[in-house]
C-alpha cells in the first residue's frame, strides 16, 4: 500500500513530467465539472465564501449552452403561507409524489431552503413574472396542493441561468474553461486531486490539480431516443465519478414527461396543463378523469405518463405520421393572447417543430425521457464517498 503523501507527491512529480511532455497542467482551489444551474449557484456560494480561492467552472458546452436553459415551467417553492400554502404541505406533496420512495431528510431541507433562493435570484435580477399585485407569479403543477410554481413566463430554466451567469461576472475569483472536456479523476483512493480534460478546440490534453471538485454534469437521459435533453446531455459525470469507484445509486427511477412534441421530444411545459391545458384521447374525452379524477391532468407527472401509455395501448390514442401513437394537448381554449403572454417558447416550439398554431389546433404528444432522478451516492450536504468530491443537481 502506497501512503497517501507519498500517491500526491507522485501526482505532483507526474504534473511536473506532463509539462516536460507538452502535456499541459494547471491549478485551481475549487473546480466545479458543469455549468448548469447547479454549477453556476455553486461557484457563487464559494466565491462569496471566500473570495481568495480560486475557482474553474469547466463545461463541454458555452455556459448559456447548458441544458438547463431549457426548463420551461416553474421553480417549487412556498412563499405565500398567509394565502394557505405551508412549508409543510410542500414537503408532503414531494414525498408523496415520490410514492414515499425519496430521501424525507432532503425533501424536507429543500423546501425549507428553497423560498429564500427563489428570493434571492430576484435580488439578483431574475425577471419572474407577477401577479397583478406585483408579487411573484406562480401556477399549478402536478402533484401540487396549491399554485407553488415559480415562473417567468415559460422560460425559466434560461432566465435562472442568465441570472446566475451574470452573476458570477462580479467575482473575478471565477473563471470559465468553455468547451473543455472532463475525462477522468485523479485520486488516490480516499482523496481527490484533481481531474484530466480536453480543451476540445484545440485537442489538447491537460491536468488541472485542485483541492475540491463538485460534479454538477446533469443526467443521463440521452440515453434515450426520445428525450427532452439536448444531445449534449451524456452521463459523462456519471461514467467519471463510477470509473473513480464513487457509487451510483438509484438508477432506475426514470422520469418521464407527459408531454414531449412529436417528432423532436422537446417539452411542452406542464405549465401548459397548469394554464388549464386538457390532455384527449381520440374519443375526444379528457381520459384523465379515469385515473386521477381529482387532479385531472395536474397528476403526478408518472400517473399522468401511464395514463397515456395506458390509453395507447387500449386503443384510445391517435396515430402519428411517424408511426407511434400519441395523445392530443388541447390548448385552444386557453386564448391566443393567454398563451402568447405566459407560453410563448410552448407556441414558438410548437410552430417550429411542429408547424401548428396551439391557439388554433392540438399538439402530438406523448411522454418522454425528462429527469435522471438516481446519481452519484452523496450524504444530505452532496458529499461523495471520495473526499473532496461533492456532486450537486441532476448528477447526484
């Protein structure tokens, strides 16, 4: 057995032969693998902690590339007690919707945190909408007990992360290493040292030492052919973290959307249905009524999602040109200025891709691959079992 001293002066003597090699080498205090909303939040946490460390926020992709510019509908939180909803009703409606199957430790400390980050992006320019009152806006999604959704028109998910990225401008301890591309942890078997990437503009293979990293790759659902990810979206956090020996821990809850758009998977928000949208099979009846006659269409997303397949394959869905079967999103009745005001990237997809007006016709959906809800094994605080690794967002 090799001590851990003697593995990091090896690594360091390695660094010092990489450079002889014109293999390139570099050095940060914190790295942080993924600029998604996860990473961005995290690199703010950090330099605001300390404003001397140093830190490498390392993505594949241009930062306002990552996927989570696409969240559409709204971001869960309770901010409004006095109007009925509780921090407790949001914790109950999280871990019932898991069918009882989540963390309750960590279902609990996210929505006891989570009002205060809403909060706290708007302090930081985050345009949610309003409500005639001039408070923040926030609508019906599934599984919910009241209208908890957090939303900016239906462009969250890029309106968060423009938020975050500007943001992180004001802190010159963190810098940005665009379209690099992380292959692999550097440890020495308890503890993390570093990690190997390359810069894929110029192919050059470097390593970068630091003293922490937080993984924050996102998921895994590319994985599938129908899906909602973009195709950047690869598990390469995963596969780096797993190589290293970190466990990987619930992988088989999937969750699939209701709504993707035919053909392309891209999401229709269930801000659609929490708008008023109406799910139909090819009767014409709102079959939801059969299987959640409370919630209708603001089902949990996999009630909702086997209702679909179950209609399908009863029978009851319609058949697309591409040769699969789907269901109908109705959205006419909700108005023209309605859904150009509060789903106008719904409609803009939906004439892109689709080529139909939802104020004027019904939309091809059915569900698909949205969120990797099992990742890399952390304790509540997003600790790996590689000291020094931390695993934030999606990934974990």
């Amino acid at each position: 057995l090799i001590s851990g001293d003697l593995l990091e002066y090896i690594f360091n003597r390695f660094l010092e032969v990489s450079c002889l090699k014109m293999v390139n080498s570099s050095e940060y205090d914190l790295l942080i693998l993924g600029s998604g909303l996860a990473g961005l939040r995290a690199a703010i946490a950090a330099a605001k902690k300390n404003s001397k460390i140093k830190i490498a926020v390392i993505s594949k992709v241009q930062v306002m590339r990552s996927h989570s510019v696409s969240a559409e509908g709204g971001t869960a939180a309770v901010l409004f007690e006095e109007e009925g909803d509780t921090i407790e009703s949001h914790i109950y409606d999280t871990i019932k919707g898991s069918d009882f199957l989540a963390d309750q430790d960590v279902a609990e400390r996210l929505c006891r945190e989570i009002p205060q980050e809403i909060y706290q992006l708007e302090h930081w320019g985050m345009p949610w909408s309003r409500r005639k009152d001039g408070k923040i806006g926030q609508r019906m999604f599934g599984g919910y007990s009241y209208a908890r959704a957090s939303y900016a028109s239906d462009k969250v998910g890029f309106y968060e992360m423009q938020t975050l990225y500007d943001t992180c401008q004001k802190f010159d301890n963190i810098e940005f290493l665009n379209e690099w591309y992380g292959t692999a942890i550097i440890h020495d078997g308890q503890r993390f040292l570093g990690i190997t990437a390359i810069e894929l503009s110029s192919g050059t293979f470097y390593t970068i030492k630091g003293k922490a990293l937080i993984i924050a790759t996102g998921g895994a659902g590319r994985i599938y052919s129908y899906s909602t990810y973009a195709l950047s979206s690869t598990p390469d956090g995963l596969d780096i973290a797993y190589r290293a020996g970190m466990a990987l821990k619930d992988m088989e809850f999937v969750q699939f959307h209701p709504t993707g758009i035919l053909p392309s998977g891209i999401l229709i928000t269930e801000g659609a249905r929490g708008e008023g949208g109406y799910l139909l099979n090819k009767n014409g009846e709102r079959f939801m009524k059969r299987y959640a006659a409370g919630k209708m269409e603001l089902a949990p997303r996999d009630i909702v999602s086997r209702a679909m397949m179950t209609e399908m394959n009863e029978g009851r869905g319609f058949d697309h040109e591409t040769g699969v079967k789907c269901m109908k999103l109705d959205l006419r009745h909700l108005g023209d200025s309605l859904i150009k005001e509060k789903l106008g990237a719904i409609r803009e997809i939906s004439l892109k891709f689709s080529g139909i007006d939802p104020s004027q016709e019904t939309l091809d959906v059915r569900p698909v691959c949205h969120y990797m809800m099992g990742g890399i094994h952390t304790d509540i605080d997003g600790a790996t079992e590689l000291q020094g690794v931390w695993a934030a967002g999606e990934v974990a």
